[in-house]
C-alpha cells in the first residue's frame, strides 16, 4: 500500500467521523426515571440538553400543590449545576490531553 492511498484513506476517515459526530450532535435522546416524572435530554454527544420535572417527583402525595413557578425554578437550577459540571470536565479533559500532546492540535473530532 503507499503513502498516498493510505492518506486519503485517513481523510475519508476523517470525514466520516466528522459527519458521525454532527450527527449524533443534533440526535436528541431522553432518559426518564420514576415511571417518567423526571425526564433529561442528551445529545448523542452526551452534551446535557434539559431537565423537566413533574410535581409528582417533589410532592407524590399531593402533585397540585407544587407550583409550576416552583418546578420551573428547580429545573432552571439543576440545568445550569450539571451545564456547569459539563464546562469543568470539559476544561479538565482538554487540559490533560494538551499535557500529552504537548498543545498539538491533532484535529481529532470528538475529542475536544
């Protein structure tokens, strides 16, 4: 095999992943839990979309008693503590790979 097929091999390789990971950016994907009162969305990147809770999550015995003003402020705070916990370990990753690779830009998509 020589050099010049094995690049452009590795270019189209690099398309692909390219692709792979627009398109699993825009694939939205929920997760539920208690037979469906708190549901969160993810990207196929695992990038933290939103969070909806319904007043049987905070009151079971009473649901009508939760304001949705309340729910919504609840919503509001544990979408920016988990977007906020995402930047951490996103800057931490990025710091650890720059120390291997010496702050190469590999351009690997996906990684950063």
């Amino acid at each position: 095999m020589n050099i010049q097929k094995m690049l452009k091999q590795a270019q189209m390789m690099q398309k692909q992943m390219e692709n792979t990971q627009e398109e699993l950016g825009g694939t939205i994907l929920e997760g539920s839990a208690g037979g469906g009162v708190v549901v969160a969305k993810v990207t196929g990147k695992n990038d933290f979309v939103s969070i909806k809770i319904k007043p049987e999550a905070i009151n079971p015995e009473n649901p009508e008693s939760v304001d949705a003003e309340s729910i919504e402020m609840l919503e509001d705070l544990i979408n920016s503590a988990i977007k906020d916990a995402n930047a951490k370990a996103k800057a931490i990753s990025e710091d650890r790979l720059k120390a291997i690779t010496g702050g190469l830009n590999l351009n690997m998509p996906g990684l950063f």
